[in-house]
C-alpha cells in the first residue's frame, strides 16, 4: 500500500481537467510536493503545484522530465487525447498520433520514472485507462486505450521486484473539456481522482469509477454480442 502523506506525486497534464483535479486531491491527502506537467508550463495555475514542462511523446522531454524531478515517488500517468479516428478510411497518421501520445507517452513516461522510483525506496504507478480499453468503440482511441490496458498489465509484473506497485484507472466520460461536446452523465473529475487515490493507497490493482466501467468489466468473459448487441441480429 502508498499513502500520500509525505509523498512527491507528478501528474501529467496536470494543468487542467482530470490532472488538476488529481494535483487538488494529492494535496489533500497530504502529498509534500506535487510536479503539474504540461507541453506549456505556464498553464499550470495551481497555486502550490510545481510546474513542468512535459510533451509525453518526446524522449528527450521525457527524459529532462525525470532528471529535474529525481525525488518523486508516485507518477500518475494521465496525459491523453482523444481523435477517434475510424480504421477502414482514417487517416493512418492520426491512428499513429493517437497511439503516440496514449500508449507510447505513457510507457516513455513509465521507463524513465521507474529507476527514479526505485532510487526513492520503490513507489507507485497509475495508469488512467478507459471504460473503452474494454469497448470497442470509438477507432483509434479505444484501440489506443486498450494497448495501455495491456501495457499495465505487464508492468506491474515488471515493476513489482523494483518495489514499484500499479494501478490502472477505468472510467467513462468525465466532466473535462475532452467530454464537452457529449450528452450523457458525466464524472465529476475530483471524485474521479479521489477513487483513484483511494485504489493508490489501498493498493488495488484496478479502480472501476463508474457503474458503466463496472458493467462492461463484468461482461468480458459472455460471449461478444453481449457488449456488441449488433452482432446478434
């Protein structure tokens, strides 16, 4: 288990939406310092947050990430985007675009933090996942989420001799600028985080924030036209 108390927590994309929600919330649980990332450092407006500048799909970034922030002990991995580019006729760029900044970032991300957590005593990793690493739906970023699903998977494998623990996050739409144009309920993006920090310092492997993520978890092992109700007809 992880507590915050006293912690050194980075969260990418930390300056607005979900991420300033999990700087807020790491705050209140205690956490000594909090490293806010953003492509533009200047848009992190947290009164207390450190801010740093990260483009998640840069190696050398990255890298200058993890060497100005060598006292950090949880990294929360939630920088992403959302194209949603279909695969029969999108284009193929955007596709890799996607991946770039929703599994590759995150993996970069992980592989220059993971010595830096092991140098701190050994730490913690979330991962913010989707509802849709589960459904397929919507191209290029459900394909994109579900390789991250699967990365987490092997990390915590990976990681668990470093003394490194992962969670991974699973929600649908939150109430964030990526989900501005949909019109369906919607997560409060601070009672997000803080199921999510929650799963950090119970030491869960996965955290379910909603009842639509738990369903579609629940409905993995039917057969596909339970989740896909068009296959049946």
């Amino acid at each position: 288990m992880t507590s915050l108390e006293g912690a050194v927590v980075l969260v990418t994309g930390g300056s607005r939406g979900l991420g300033r929600a999990f700087v807020d919330a790491a705050f209140d649980r205690g956490a000594a310092k909090v490293y806010a990332t953003a492509r533009d450092p200047r848009t992190v407006t947290h009164p207390r947050a450190i801010p740093l500048a990260l483009e998640v799909t840069d190696p050398a970034a990255v890298a200058a990430a993890a060497a100005a922030a060598g006292d950090v002990t949880i990294v929360v991995n939630n920088a992403g985007g959302y194209l949603g580019v279909p695969f029969l006729d999108g284009d193929l760029a955007d596709v890799r675009r996607e991946f770039e900044t929703n599994f590759y970032g995150p993996l970069l991300v992980t592989r220059a933090f993971a010595p830096v957590l092991a140098a701190n005593g050994g730490g913690h990793l979330l991962n913010v996942a989707s509802v849709l690493s589960w459904y397929a739906q919507g191209g290029s970023y459900a394909a994109s989420k579900a390789a991250l699903w699967s990365l987490t998977q092997s990390l915590r494998a990976e990681l668990r001799p470093r003394g490194i623990a992962v969670t991974a996050l699973h929600v649908g739409y939150i109430d964030t600028d990526m989900a501005a144009n949909v019109d369906a309920p919607k997560a409060d993006p601070r009672v997000v985080a803080d199921l999510a920090l929650d799963g950090v310092e119970a030491g869960a492997f996965e955290v379910l924030a909603d009842d639509t993520t738990r369903h579609v978890k629940a409905a993995l092992s039917a057969d596909p036209s339970v989740l896909y109700p068009e296959l049946a007809a």
